[in-house]
C-alpha cells in the first residue's frame, strides 16, 4: 500500500515553454568523446558546435565554428577562419585553440577517440596559428574534411581530464559549459536530460526556454504520454503506432526515408587493435560460410512488410538510399536471395553436419546454438527475433534469445561477448565516417571500448576505404564507396536488414516549426545536425510548463512509491517500481 500523496507546491506564476521529446533508447553517454548511441550523439549536436556542419536545405557542408575554410593547392593543409564573438556558454571566448586541443586529444588519446577517432587518423599536425585560425596539416588528402562530425570542447574545461572514462565526464559541471543552441543543465541516468536554451548562441537564441529529453522504458509508454499531452514529440515510432497517430486532434506525423540501416551482427571473431582475442563468441561464426548461410536464410521483405510494416526500404549495404550517389544495391548475382535449400547445402559442403536433434555441429563438435542479443525495449527486436528463431532452425542452427538493456547490449557487443546481435547505425550525408568504423584502424583498443561492434578487419576492404577517403574527384569516389561495401557485403560480418523509413509525430498544439533535413522532406528527430529542434516554435497560446517542477518529485517511500511528475502544466502521477528508481 502507498501512503499519503504529500501537497505539491503551488504553480509558479513564471513558467518557463517546454518542449519535451520522449526517448526510448537510453544515453550511454554525455562525453563528447565516449557518446555513440545516436539519442547521447543528438544531445551533443544541441550542446557544441561543430567546426562545419550539414546544412538544413540539402545536408551541403555550412559554417559553425568556422565561418570560412580553405584547402591548399595539394589538398594537404587546410585553414579555417574561426568565427569571431562566440562564446562559451561560461562566457569564455570560443577559438581556434579549443578546436586545436580537441582533435589533438581524439589524435593522442585512445579513450578519446572512442567516438569520433577515424575523423582525425589522417591528421598529421592540429596547430592554432592565432586566436581565430586553425590549421589541420594531413598525410594525404582527404576528401570528408569539410564534414568532420566532431564536437568542440572547451579546453578550458577539459584540459585537466585524465580519464575519459571517469564518471565526471558525464557530469553536469563539465558537459554542460558549451557553445549549442541548448546547455546540458541536468542529467539523471535513465530518466531526464534537461536542457536550457542558450540565449547567447550566435545563431540567435531559440524561441523557447527548455527541451527536456525524458526516457520511456518503451514507445507503448510514450506514445500514451504524447496522447495525453506529457510529451510534445517521439520517433522511432512502429507502423501500429504511426497509423494510429495519424488524424488525431493536436497531433501532426512526420513521415521520410531514413539514415539508419537496421543489421544483424555476426560475431567474426572478435579482436582488439593488438590482434588479441577478446569476447566469447561461437567459433563457427568466423567462417565466412556460416555468416553467408545466416544471411541466406533471412527474408528481408518479411521483415521489412511484418516487422516495420511496409515502412522500411529492402537491404543493399551500409549507406542507405536516401545518399544514392554512395548506395550499394548487389547484383542479382552476388545477392543473399532467401533460400533455406541453399544455405543448408552450403552448410553441408562445408562440413557441419546435423546432430541427432537437427542441430548442426562445427568439425570440432560444438553445437551451432547461437545467443542472439537484441535491446528489450524495441519492438523491432522483440518481433525479428521470432523469425529469426524459425530460419536459423530450418537450417540447424538453434538461437536462444537475450533480450536486455540498452546498455547491456552496448556492453555485451562492444567487448564481443554475443554471438549474434541486433544492432544498427545513423549515417551522415558523407560515408567515410560510417566505411571508417568497419575498418582494422577500428578495433577497439580494449575490451568494451566504442568502435565497430561488427570487429571486421579486412585488408581488401581497408585499401578501398583508404583510395575513397584519398579521392576528390565525386564520381570516382562514389564508386570506391560503392566497392567498398560490396566487399563488405561479400565478407558479411554483419547483415544489413533493412533501412527504416522516420516515423515520428508532435504536439501540433504545442509546437510548430519543426525543421526537416533536407527541408520539407526530410526527418526532425536525430538529424546530422541541430535544426529540428532548433527551429521549433511554441504556438501562441498554448500552455508552458507552469508547474515549476523540473524533474518530478517522489511523495512517498518504499516499494511502489508514486512521482508527481510535472509535464506541461499537468502533475502526473507515475509508480516506482520495487526493483529500481526510474520512473
């Protein structure tokens, strides 16, 4: 039994307009350096400013804290002209040594460059010449320079960090100096990141107060919460959801194609950067036959028609469609087609026989039971799963399911303790980020570290990673890109399933304004940039978040205690659960 609810205080007669976004993935960090879930990037986008970023209107590369650049006639030396009066949100002047020290922290520091290091591994020499001009010497050309997707730090403020991986960097004295349109003000693991508009952000300050990123244990619960007015916008919608949100009073849907590719990890053996052996997974998967039998008994359109219904475009490789210069769509005769009879005669001609339940064995007698891992909170992996199960079956293969955490997936992958495992990733409108991450420079330099989940290291793959990333000429980069993937494709440490198609939905009695990238087409949430939420509007008239209350207030102790939950001017009352503290 609960006791009592205790008064909450009265309203505040100032309140300040809130634009609350649900999250259904959790943040595994607010380290610029560390961040690599795409909900922790997207905060680090509203926080610092990047020397260039994609542009709303076409994703073409804009100013941020470079106003202007320039490339020598060899391409090797680049000079960007930082950008006069902007300043830290302390009131610290920005410049060009704060760029300097945070690219020469990603280049001496592995830890630091968990996140953001295949950005600077052709940088030979990062010097400030002044106050306003940064100098980036390189080994070669390199053709993604103007898209480098790297935060600038204050140095100032993390000069005197050590350990990139100490708690404090995750903490509000540290992350929340920047230069963004939003300030991190406060961080509660797993259930808030609060955020302040910058009032002195060069672009000009937003039009409203606070965007609050609250956490969901899953989209059922925040589609209820933006239902009933608790939150003003949510992504990663299912196609249930999206169609029942569509036409309904005060709420407008967004729907576009995607940057995101969904795969299905198949653990090759994974290494660190010294070539040891780290993880535990199933030694049958570092034959290449086994991953490419996997990957011949999915059926992409079931997945793509069942599990995303119908909102979802069928699997090439690593670049989604909507950047078509750099897309790779195989050929019909390189093609993982679903076909159960070949994938079992291919296991058969390589030697895994089937044991007397129908599961197969590797030559050495280990069974081919795998453990699949997928986020528990997710509907795709909740309903993929089940298929799964069913194909690997057919081909006698066994999968126990796990389903766990955000963070534990994190974890379980990135220190190559699975077998196979859900996974997926946001691409930028330039490939070299997303090609780096599959490279042998990749491996992380210790177990659990950020880096490619998919621990592949290829050297056929690497020489055409580094001819690409090397290349000026547009069309003869595309088609390295292109080669590039198919050699991946051809090698499948992982299986691209599919590439979502943005379903999203808002408060349209709340807010308007949302900017899409590209403009008018494109998605609002999760962008390779800060423009969506950035150039959100509060409609005249409607209700602040007059509660005064930033965060929620428990009024009763023990196991099932309530919060009183301020949203939107609404108090709501949400139960704890006995075993854990989020609400």
């Amino acid at each position: 039994m609960v006791g009592p609810l205790v008064p909450v205080a009265a309203a505040q007669d100032s309140s300040p307009q809130v634009l609350r976004v649900a999250l259904v993935q959790e943040i595994d960090h607010l380290n610029p350096f560390t961040a690599s879930f795409s909900s922790s990037a997207m905060i680090g986008r509203f926080s610092w400013e990047f020397l260039t970023l994609p542009s709303s209107e076409d994703a073409t590369p804009t100013g941020g804290v470079a106003e202007s650049w320039e490339a020598s006639e060899d391409k090797l030396t680049w000079t960007f002209t930082i950008r006069e009066g902007m300043t830290w949100s302390d009131g610290e002047p920005v410049t060009a040594e704060d760029a300097a020290f945070t690219f020469n922290k990603i280049m001496s520091d592995p830890k630091a460059a968990e996140a953001n290091g295949s950005y600077v591994e052709n940088f030979d020499e990062v010097t400030a010449a002044d106050e306003h001009t940064l100098v980036i010497e390189t080994k070669k050309p390199q053709a993604s320079m103007t898209a480098l997707d790297v935060p600038i730090v204050p140095e100032h403020v993390w000069s005197d960090i050590d350990d990139m991986h100490d708690p404090v960097t995750d903490s509000v004295d540290v992350v929340g100096v920047g230069s963004g349109p939003f300030l991190i003000a406060e961080y509660r693991p797993n259930e808030l990141v609060r955020m302040t508009a910058n009032e002195d952000y060069w672009r000009g300050a937003p039009a409203y107060d606070e965007l609050h990123f609250i956490k969901f244990e899953n989209a059922d619960a925040a589609v209820n919460a933006l239902r009933n007015g608790e939150v003003d916008f949510i992504n990663r919608l299912t196609q249930a959801q999206f169609d029942s949100l569509q036409n309904e009073d005060g709420i407008e849907t967004n729907q576009s194609s995607g940057r995101r590719y969904r795969e299905l990890l198949m653990n090759p053996g994974a290494q660190n950067a010294e070539g040891d052996e780290i993880g535990d997974g199933h030694p049958a998967l570092r034959d290449v036959e086994v991953r490419r039998a996997i990957a011949m008994a999915i059926d992409p359109k079931v997945l793509v028609d069942k599990v995303l219904g119908g909102y979802g475009e069928m699997p090439g490789s690593l670049v989604p469609p909507i950047y078509e210069d750099f897309h790779y769509q195989p050929g019909d005769d390189v093609r993982y087609e679903f076909d159960p009879a070949a994938a079992n005669a291919l296991l058969d001609e390589a030697g895994y026989e089937r044991g007397p339940d129908g599961i197969r064995v590797d030559p050495d007698g280990n069974r081919l039971e795998f453990r699949l891992t997928g986020r528990a909170s997710e509907d795709y992996a909740q309903r993929a799963s089940d298929y799964l199960v069913s194909w690997l079956k057919d081909i006698g293969i066994a999968v126990t399911k796990n389903l766990v955490s955000d963070n534990e997936v994190d974890e379980t992958t990135s220190s190559g303790h699975y077998d196979l495992a859900f996974s997926g990733w946001g691409t930028n409108p330039d490939p070299d980020y997303i090609l780096a991450k599959q490279t042998c420079a990749a491996l992380p330099a210790s177990s659990g570290s950020s880096s490619s989940n998919a621990f592949f290291c290829d050297e056929t793959y690497d020489k055409l990673y580094a001819q690409q990333s090397a290349e000026l000429d547009p069309a003869k980069r595309a088609e390295l890109v292109r080669e590039a993937q198919a050699r991946y494709y051809e090698m499948v440490p992982s299986y691209v399933l599919g590439y979502d198609m943005v379903l999203e939905a808002y408060r349209s009695d709340r807010f308007t304004g949302f900017v899409q990238q590209p403009e008018g087409e494109g998605q609002i949430m999760e962008q390779t940039g800060y423009w969506g939420f950035y150039g959100a509007k509060p409609v005249e008239g409607a209700a602040g978040d007059d509660s005064g209350l930033s965060a929620g207030v428990w009024v009763a102790l023990g196991a099932g205690a309530l919060a009183l939950v301020a949203v939107g001017g609404t108090v709501v009352a949400r139960r704890r659960s006995s075993t854990d503290d989020r609400e």
